[in-house]
C-alpha cells in the first residue's frame, strides 16, 4: 500500500531543473492563452449574435410586408439581411480565421512549450500557489481530490 502525500500529485509537480524563471514564464504564457479563450468566445458571442440578429430580420421583413410598407420591407431584405459584416465575410468566416490565423497556432505553440521545458506539466504555477496559500489539515484545502 502507498503512503497518502500531502501535496500535489506528480503531474503538477514542477519537474527536476525547472527553475523559478522558466515556471513564471510558462505560467504568463498560459494566462495569455486563457485570455486568448475569453476573446474567441466574446468572437463566437459576436457570431452568433449577429446571425440572430440576422434572422430576426425575416420577422421584421414579413411584418413590414404585413402592415402596408412593402418598399421598406424590400429594403431590408436586400440592403441588410444576409449582408457581409465586413468585405466578403460572414462571422462564421471571421471565426475560422481567427482560429486558424492566430487562436491554433497560440494554442499549438503553447502546448509545445510546456512540453518541451516543463515536460508536459500544465498549471505549475497555480499548482505552487495552491500549496503557498493552502491550509495544510484543513478538509477544504486539500491537495487533490
């Protein structure tokens, strides 16, 4: 039988020659990425807001139809339904450039780091301020789960 460890479990434990520099930075690198992810969401937010938006207007078309104003229903219907948002692009195209133009390559890049200078380990130094600022026998600081 093993004897139970206070402490985190290997894979967030920093690895033999790693120093304090290297864990900051892999740490930075990560929280850029993090953020990276808020900022592709608030893009997808912006995607599907815009396609909402978009089909809407088959209500608002239909209604103006419905109330007497045919020519401003027209107008709607071939001035803004349907339109690129910006030259030759739908959000849908947007999201998949961002992915493959900078949200991938990020992504990609990042893994490789902490593979290559921290032996794949993720999350080290929130792994470290875990145990910095953990309550050692206190049932809801517990070390893993």
């Amino acid at each position: 039988m093993s004897e139970y460890q206070d402490g985190p479990d290997r894979r967030h434990r920093r690895p033999e020659g790693v120093d304090d520099k290297t864990v900051e930075a892999l740490g930075a690198l990560s929280k850029a990425l993090e953020t990276t992810e808020r900022a592709r969401g608030r893009l997808y937010d912006f995607h599907q807001l815009t396609g909402g938006a978009d089909l809407q207007l088959d209500r608002a078309v239909r209604l103006l139809r419905e109330a007497g104003h045919p020519e401003w229903a027209d107008k709607v219907e071939t001035e803004i339904l349907g339109r690129n948002v910006i030259p030759g692009h739908w959000t849908f195209q947007i999201v998949e450039a961002y992915d493959r133009t900078y949200y991938q390559p990020f992504q990609q890049l990042e893994k490789s780091a902490v593979s290559e200078l921290a032996q794949g380990r993720d999350h080290l130094y929130e792994a470290e301020m875990k145990e910095a600022r953990r309550t050692r026998g206190h049932p809801d600081h517990t070390a893993s789960p």
